[in-house]
C-alpha cells in the first residue's frame, strides 16, 4: 500500500532534503526511523529537493508498506523517534499510483529578511540593514510573469531537461523590519529562488534597473543575475496536490 507522509523540518542541520554520503539530510532520518519502527526497509520519494541549509514548513513524500497504519497513532510514534528539527503532521494512504513528486500542482517558498539587527530570528531569517526599494521590487516581480524559461537563475551544470517554469506568483510584503518575498510555481530550478531574491536585492539597492531584469532572463546566463542570497532565509511553505485536502493548521 502506498501513503503520502506530511511533515516539515528546520534545515540547518542538515544537508538538504535528499540522502547523500556521509553528510547528515532529511530524507535519511525520515527513512531511518520509519524503517526501525515499521521493522521493515522504508524509502521515501520526496516532493521535491531543498539545498543544504533551506527549510520546510511543508513537504510531502511517498512510501510504500504492507502495514494498514492508523496516522494519529503512527504520526505520534514517528515524531518521539525523530529529532527535535523534524516534525510529521499526518500519514495518510493514496492510490498505488499516487507520487509525491510528479503529481504536485505547485509549489510555494518564501525568503525571510530583517532590516533591523534581532538576535531572535537570525537563524531563520537574513539580516540585511541597507534600505531597499520595495515598490521597485514587486514592480519587477510582474516582469516574471512574462517568462517561462529561467536558465539565468540556475545552478550551473545542473541535470534537468527543461530550464521553464511557469510562476502564478510572486511579491514583496513588510512586516514590521520584516521582508517577506512569496513565490509559487508548478516546479523549481536548483538555486532559482535564491537568485531570484538575490536579483531582486540589486534592484531594491538601485545596482540595476527594474527593465534589466528582462535583459537578465533573456541572456540565460547565471552569470548576469544576481547573487545567491543565504539559505537559511528560505522556507518552502506548501506543495499543492490537485487530490489533497489541506490539513486544517493550528
């Protein structure tokens, strides 16, 4: 039987969502501890991958066992074997054809900054003192909705067939010293967000005009965009599902 697993998890102690040799990622620790308390071999196929550093505030995976599991009672099991940085919400069975990844509609990060030094978020959050403009940023937000391939915000040598991607949104908001940027898109390039804010930043601090950011998409070149901004800022907040409910949060 296949069941789909929510959960969220604080990356900064792990080396991003998917297992890699002799470095410590969420996926290892999930399958871990749902192998030793299923007392069977567990892999997990995540909905999507976040770098070394990057957070979730929700993510889903898929995995397959004989077992008939009652979520309350297996979710309750599974979070008092799982560290503090770990957190399940539900498990929950789907069709045998149900895939974590391929079946996602949308995806949704958000990237976290404060302009005002503050000891209590800078572990989830960039610290970032020069003023920026703002009105400029979510004008060039707009021009995103223009494009659909964005080889320019890419990991170089990355292994994907196709650099397009289509965003359905994307801005700026503050609250308090807080900025907030918002984007969703049915898929993600490897480090595309963080360039994306890192581009953005330029703008804000009148390095580069609002019209250069077509200039910039046009070119495909990573090399024109901007800086990648750190990891610790970004959250992926929600992955959609055309036959998923969403849990009633707290």
């Amino acid at each position: 039987m296949r069941y789909f697993i929510e959960f969220a998890y604080n990356g900064k102690n792990f080396h991003g969502f998917q297992s890699q040799p002799d470095a410590a990622s969420v996926q290892e620790t999930l399958e871990k501890a749902l192998s030793t308390l299923f007392r069977e071999t567990i892999a997990i196929v995540g909905a999507g991958r976040t770098d070394s550093g990057v957070h979730a505030k929700q993510m889903y995976a898929h995995f397959e066992t004989e077992l008939e599991l009652d979520s309350d009672y297996w979710s309750h099991k599974l979070n008092s074997f799982l560290p503090p940085s770990i957190v399940v919400y539900r498990i929950f069975k789907v069709a045998e054809d149900a895939h974590a990844r391929f079946d996602a509609s949308s995806r949704t990060y958000e990237y976290y900054m404060h302009t005002f030094k503050d000891a209590f978020i800078t572990d989830g959050s960039w610290y970032h003192s020069h003023q920026l403009d703002m009105d400029k940023m979510n004008e060039a937000c707009k021009i995103l909705f223009e494009y659909i391939d964005f080889e320019c915000f890419s990991k170089v040598h990355t292994d994907v067939n196709t650099f397009n991607c289509k965003i359905s949104e994307a801005h700026w908001k503050q609250s308090g010293n807080q900025l907030i940027f918002t984007i969703t898109a049915d898929r993600f390039l490897r480090n595309m967000v963080r360039a994306i804010v890192g581009t953005m930043v330029n703008i804000g601090l009148g390095k580069i005009e609002v019209a250069d950011l077509r200039t910039i998409i046009e070119s495909k070149n990573r090399g024109k965009a901007g800086f990648s901004v750190p990891a610790h800022g970004l959250y992926l907040v929600n992955v959609a599902y055309p036959y998923i409910k969403e849990r009633e949060k707290n």
